[in-house]
C-alpha cells in the first residue's frame, strides 16, 4: 500500500481518487478547494499524481521533484491498470479527430473500445475494463509519463504551443515523445508528410509506420481517388472517393486511422468502408452557410498558428480570413510567412487582434482591426461578394479573451453568418 497524494480536483483527479483509494493511503489537494498543497508534507509521500491542469512550475511539484518522490500523470498510471490494448494519440492538432474516428469505426466494425483521454473522459475511469483503449493524449498529460508504453501511437503533428506551461518549445515537444519513447514492442504512427514529426520518429525503437497525403513511399496514401496501403506483408489499394476528396489535413487524419486499424488486425477495405461513414466534428472546417458566391466555414477549434495554417493550405480560392482571440505569447510571423496571395483580407479581432496585425501588414497583407465577430463577418463578406470565395474563421488563437470556449466562439459565428446570409437572400 503506497502514500499517494493527488493535485486537482478536477474530473481527473476525482477519477484518480476512485481508482487508487481501493488500495492506497490517497490525499486528494487542489489550489480552489480543499486541501492546501502548500500544506502537505513529502516525508512518507510515494508518490504525486497530476491533474493536467496543474502547472510544473508549482511548489509542491517543485518539491516532489527535488526530493525524488515519483511525479505521474493520470494517464500513466491509468495505462498501467489497463488490461487491453491502448491506441494512444498526440499531436498539436488533428488528435481529437483521429480519436472519434478510430473509435467511431471500431464501433462501426463491431470492436469492443473505450474512447478516453484528453477527449473526455480521463483514462482512470475504465483503468479496471478491457479491450481496446483509444486515448487522446495531451503534452500536459505526457509530460509526466515515465513507463507509459502503448500498443499503437500516433504522432499527427508538432508546432509550438502551450510554452505557457511548459516553459519552452523544447519541453513541449519532449513531453509529446514520450507517447513512443519507451515503446519496444506494437507500432509507431508518424504523419510523414510533417517535417518536425518525421524528424522525430528518429528516436522510435519500435515498428514505424508513415501516412501521407501525397507521398507513395509511405506506408498509407492517397494516389488519385484511391487509398493505399503498402506495409512488409499487404499491398492493397481501396477505391474512395468520399476520402479522396476531403480537406487535406481530414485525408491526413483518415489515413491515421487506417494505419491504426491495420495493426489491431482490422480488414483494410472494411476499415475505410467504416471511415467513409464517419461524419466530422464540429468547428473544424465546418460549412455553416452560404451566400452568393461566398462560402462561410467555421474552423473555430483552430486555437493555434498550425492549425490556421494548416486550415489555408486546405481552402481553395479567394480567402477573408477572421483571426484573433486571447493571449498566450504566440509568435504571429509564422502567420506571416504562410499568409498566400489568394488571402484578399485579413480581420482581426480580440486580444491578440494588434500583433497578428503588425505582423501582417509587414507582408503587404490587407488587415482590417475589428470590435465585435458582428463587424469581422460583415466585412469579410463585402470583400468577397462581388468575386466569390470563402470567409474562414480560423483564428489561430485560443477563445478565452471574448468567449467560455472555442465552442461558444464557433456557435456565434454560425449564428452571425447565419443573420448575414438571411440579409443577403432576402
């Protein structure tokens, strides 16, 4: 029986006390509510189990550390009491969709699975069930694994974000390895068509697999309006339409998920048969409306610069972009530096709203500064309703300046383009 202290009270750390009070002296603190970190002492503490949302920088984590008490995230010690298997996934963005997908198609295929993780419910929660455990894995989540191994990762991306906890890009970025970094045994998904990731499968000691939605010496790809899938023992190619003609970062996530179906054995045709079915979340290159010859898509869940830029690789023709929300310490010139000719206007709005300005207009980049997403739409919409094209909310930001999520902030714009649209048709 070992002394275990939990940090947060949060739905993880409630989760963690369920699962480790059964045999473990457990004290649950939290800096709201409860018991005062600041108050516990380390002499007899085993170990420390971290709630995502609680910063490395804080004392009694400092403390734990110095002292060489063992520090450990929720989803290390929910992986070591699992008894299935675990498809764990990562990346700056695209993890939450390949997640749902996989689990979607496991469910569509008949395959027993638990969908868990950063994606919402914590892994703790089915740490005592079986099958297969499909986990959305954040870097504040990863940062404190030190065993974790899963059967199959997948690595869809890497930008910088989150320095705000994790001190640095460095840090960021070691945190998200260790989703393979012990692996020896199972499979390595890398997205290869991402420099940083393909980099970094370097450092695998397990199996590795590639997608790419372009490249044909991967081991997953799309070539004309077929899917490939070209590994040491099947070469098979599966006609889809549906696949081949979605935005190119929802092909990248397709192919994630067929990757992942091949090593837990899934028949490839039936696997992308499975795929086709799955419909996309929304505030990710949604289309919320119409007008004209304008076309209004709501990628509010774009709450970085990666994901913007990722978001105007995949929109064709003229573009009126809405950018802008609250401040982390981003970095806007490389906004800058992937902001295309068919960009005609960009509108900024929040908190952020003057420096993704200043870094744009250095470009020659057209930057209106707006008050209100009202006023962002609007003007977006009367540059480009004479010429056509899409107005994309795409903000690269976090939402927390003007809104309660990125939810709230792609249900307004839904409900102003929505306004706009009526005013247009009538």
């Amino acid at each position: 029986m070992s002394n275990i202290v939990i940090y947060g009270r949060g739905k993880t750390g409630m989760e963690l006390m369920k699962m480790l009070q059964k045999d473990n002296n457990v004290v649950l603190c939290d800096d709201k509510d409860g018991i005062d970190p600041e108050s516990i002492e380390i002499d007899n503490t085993d170990l420390l189990a971290l709630s995502p949302g609680v910063f490395p920088t804080r004392p009694l984590v400092r403390k734990c550390l110095d002292s060489g008490v063992r520090v450990v995230s929720e989803l290390q010690l929910a992986w070591e009491r699992f008894k299935g298997k675990t498809v764990a996934v990562t990346g700056t963005n695209g993890k939450t969709t390949v997640v749902t997908m996989l689990s979607h198609v496991l469910d569509r295929l008949g395959v027993d699975n638990i969908l868990c993780g950063n994606v919402g419910i914590p892994f703790a929660h089915f740490a005592d069930d079986s099958g297969i455990a499909v986990v959305e894995c954040s870097s504040f989540q990863l940062k404190y694994c030190d065993t974790f191994s899963p059967y199959v990762s997948i690595f869809t991306n890497v930008d910088s974000d989150h320095t705000d906890y994790h001190g640095s890009v460095e840090d960021y970025i070691k945190s998200k390895c260790n989703i393979f970094r012990r692996q020896r045994d199972g499979y390595a998904i890398f997205n290869a068509d991402d420099s940083n990731v393909l980099d970094l499968s370097g450092e695998c000691n397990c199996r590795t697999l590639f997608y790419s939605t372009t490249n044909k010496c991967a081991n997953c790809y799309i070539d004309g309006q077929d899917v490939v899938l070209n590994t040491v023992d099947k070469f098979i190619r599966v006609r889809s339409e549906k696949i081949a003609t979605m935005y190119r970062h929802n092909q990248s996530n397709a192919l994630a998920v067929l990757l992942a179906l091949y090593c837990l054995g899934v028949d490839f045709a039936e696997g992308v048969t499975a795929a086709e079915s799955y419909t996309f979340l929304p505030h990710r290159l949604q289309l919320v409306g119409s007008c004209g010859k304008v076309d209004f898509v709501n990628d509010s869940k774009a709450t970085n610069v990666h994901a913007t830029l990722s978001a105007l690789k995949s929109v064709q023709g003229n573009i009126a972009l809405i950018a802008g929300g609250s401040d982390k310490d981003t970095d806007f010139h490389p906004l800058a530096k992937g902001i295309g000719s068919n960009v005609r206007l960009v509108c900024t709005i929040g908190q952020t709203a003057d420096s993704i300005a200043a870094c744009l207009r250095k470009t020659g980049c057209t930057v209106v500064k707006c008050s209100s997403m009202e006023e962002a739409v609007n003007v977006c919409f009367d540059s480009l309703k004479h010429c056509g094209g899409t107005v994309l909310l795409s903000p690269a930001c976090a939402s927390f300046d003007m809104y309660n999520s990125y939810i709230e902030r792609g249900e307004h714009f839904t409900a102003v383009v929505k306004g706009v649209c009526s005013a247009g048709q009538g």
